[in-house]
C-alpha cells in the first residue's frame, strides 16, 4: 500500500442563514432548493453519540481554543523534542500499531492544492461553512510553512465531509480524480472504526517514497461543531508531514489527549521547522537533530 502515512484523530458553527423573502420577480424562474439526503439510522446515531462526546470533553475543559497560555510554557529544547517525535515518527504503521523506530524526514515539495468534496448528506449551509474553514485555513498552514497551500479546482489535497451513508461513494469519485490514488490505497480511509472521528492518508507516488505528491483527508459529517473544526486542523496539519502524535507536545493539537482543538503557536513553530530549507527532504533523525536545535532556538528566542 502506497500510504505515506496514515494519521488518525480518535477523540477529537455553522451559524444557520435567515431565510428571506425576496420581492417577486416575474419571468425569473425559482432558484431550486437544495435538500440533503436523509440520513440512516447508523449516521443518526453516530451523530448523536459524537455529540455526547463534544460536551463531555468541554466539560471536563478539553477542546481548548486558546492556543496554550502561561500553564503551557515550553523550552526550546521541549520544542525539539517534540519536533522528533511528530516529524520522525509514525502515528500508525503496520497493522496500525505506533512504530518505535524512527523514519526520514516527510513533506511536500511541490505546490499543496487543496479541494474539498462533501456527501449527499452535508447541508448546503454546512458545507459553506467547512468550505469556509478549509480555505482560511489553507492560508494560514502557508503562512506557517513558508510553503504554498492553496486553493485549487485541480487539487492534490482533498478534504472529505462525509457521512456513513456516503463515505465509500466519495472515496470513489476522489480516486478517478487524484493521479496516483487507486480505490485500494484508500482502503484505511473507507474502513473507520467507530472510535475515529476524522483520519488522513498522504501519498507518495513519485521515485522519492519521502516527498508527499498526494493527500486525502477525511471528516465525519456527523461531527459537531468544535469536533468538525479540530479535525480540520488536525488533519490537514497532519498531512503537510506532521504525522504522529506524542504525549509530551503541550500545547499542541499532536497529542491524543485532545486539550487542544485547534493548532497552537508550537504547532506552528513545529510547521515552520518542518519546512525550513536547511532540512532536507529524507533525513534521518540523527542527520537533522543538530539542525532542529537551532531551528527550536530560532523560534523560541532561545540562546543558539
């Protein structure tokens, strides 16, 4: 299987348009109402339970919006660390178990261009509302990188809002589109366990198994609100070469303990690391470690 990684987020507002009434307008024919297609009882419930576990998490003060504060301070030493751990590591490898072993250096070279893609099942409402999200977000992961993010009608990133009823018809449709993604490379994306509310797969389908040509994102569209929006942020992050999560990033987004919902100011240094010139698609570890420390001085403000 072609996946350059396999990132998954396991526990990870759209405000409602007035209708108005527009004067008549004579030999103008009416605008046709768009109706999303009735949900399954298997997506109604889902939707239920995802949103059960949104205001359990805000209760007990996760899903934090803040970006960290003077309770998350970090070195940066703690900044390089974590760094290794996000950027060297897998999340999930074979049979889906976390790797211990740490890999090369994983990003873009050429231009991201993203697309977003819904089911039947997404509201028109709602999908302005995400389309809304993923672009402003796309320009801020470019001011982070120093890397070209856009927007795009041919584009090598998607993002899909998708349902249990239409998830596998997407995948579908998104394959035939993405030179380099056959229906079988996104199998991992088609089979979500329950307990997974969002996932990416990026891909690397040019001669450097390193250099990610290719990204598919995938958002539950029953997930509510702050879930739907931290999915966003995680994943599309997560797709730019930022691929594990660790336990020690605070304030971070890479950490499964879903504290934080949206990306923080160390997410973002950790993005700019990522993309700095002096680190070479490819390295290992060792060969980028004393580059990753001045990189973390750099951006903490720290003594080099």
């Amino acid at each position: 299987m072609a996946l350059g990684l396999l990132a998954v987020a396991c526990d990870i507002v759209a405000p409602v348009e007035p209708v108005l009434t527009p004067r008549a307008r004579p030999d103008r024919p009416a605008a046709p109402i768009e109706v999303a297609k009735p949900t399954s009882e298997r997506s109604a419930a889902k939707r239920s339970y995802l949103a059960r576990v949104q205001s359990a998490q805000l209760s007990q003060g996760l899903l934090r919006q803040d970006g960290g504060g003077p309770d998350t301070p970090f070195s940066p030493d703690m900044l390089a660390r974590n760094f290794n751990q996000i950027v060297f590591y897998n999340e999930y490898g074979a049979g889906n178990l976390a790797s211990g072993v740490s890999g090369n250096l994983r990003r873009w070279a050429g231009p991201v261009r993203m697309g977003v893609d819904f089911g039947g099942s997404v509201p028109a409402s709602q999908q302005r509302q995400d389309r809304s999200d993923v672009t402003r977000y796309a320009a801020r992961l470019a001011q982070a990188t120093g890397h070209p993010v856009t927007m795009s009608n041919a584009p090598n990133f998607m993002v899909l809002f998708v349902s249990e009823d239409d998830r596998a018809e997407v995948l579908a449709r998104q394959a035939a589109r993405i030179p380099g993604i056959t229906k079988a490379s996104l199998a991992p994306l088609l089979n979500l366990g329950d307990d997974i509310y969002c996932a990416v797969a990026a891909y690397a389908t040019g001669p450097d198994p390193h250099t990610y040509t290719a990204a598919i994102a995938v958002i539950r569209a029953e997930n509510p609100d702050l879930m739907r929006l931290s999915c966003i942020h995680e994943e599309l992050a997560q797709g730019l070469g930022a691929a594990n999560d660790s336990p020690q990033a605070r304030p971070s987004i890479f950490n499964d303990d879903d504290e934080f919902a949206l990306l923080t100011d160390h997410d973002e240094m950790l993005l700019g690391m990522l993309y700095d010139p002096r680190l070479k698609i490819g390295m290992t570890l060792p060969e980028a470690e004393p580059i990753v420390r001045i990189l973390a001085r750099e951006r903490t403000g720290g003594p080099i």
